[in-house]
C-alpha cells in the first residue's frame, strides 16, 4: 500500500526505516540547531521539522547519497534547504487546518 498521502499529511515517514534516512536524521541532529530561520511562512516547531522527519523529504529531492557524504557534511546545504521546506509545509498545514 502506498501510504504518500498519510506521509505529507502528517509529516511523517511511513514508508519504513532506510539507512539513508537514519543517516539524514542523524545528521540533522547535530547541524539542524545552527541552521538560521527564514522569516515570513515558515514554521518551524512543527513534526516536519523534526530530524527524524526530514529524510524521506531529502530523499524526495535530491536522492540517497552515500552516507559517508552525509557525514562528512557534503550535503548539509542541502540538507538546510529540506528543513525550511519542511518549515514552509509546516506553515501552510497549520493554515489549511485553521482557516481551510
């Protein structure tokens, strides 16, 4: 069953564990508290911004590159880039849901 729609809805990840995800989330961890938010539609206490919730987004986006690149913070860019769209999603569910 394909549960994508369950995964934007929610912001979570139903799609099952993957390494590059757990290597993504584990990465967002450490550098996600330096990343500096963007004023205007972005929410960023919310569950898409939560670490464990932005791999599958990353891997929406840019693929499944090798772990030890993610590590080594070859992809922290783009990684930043994930975490404010997630903020940005986050914004207009919170909207949709109290304004519809």
């Amino acid at each position: 069953m394909d549960n994508t729609f369950i995964s934007v809805l929610t912001g979570n990840d139903h799609h099952g564990v993957d390494v590059t995800k757990v290597a993504i989330a584990l990465r967002a961890a450490v550098i996600v508290s330096s990343f500096e938010h963007q004023e205007g539609s972005f929410v960023y206490d919310g569950n898409r911004c939560d670490p464990a919730n932005l791999g599958w987004r990353f891997v929406q986006y840019y693929g499944a590159p090798p772990i030890s690149e993610l590590f080594e913070g070859k992809w922290d860019q783009e990684l930043e880039a994930t975490y404010h769209d997630a903020a940005s999603a986050e914004h207009w569910y919170r909207h949709e849901k109290d304004w519809g």
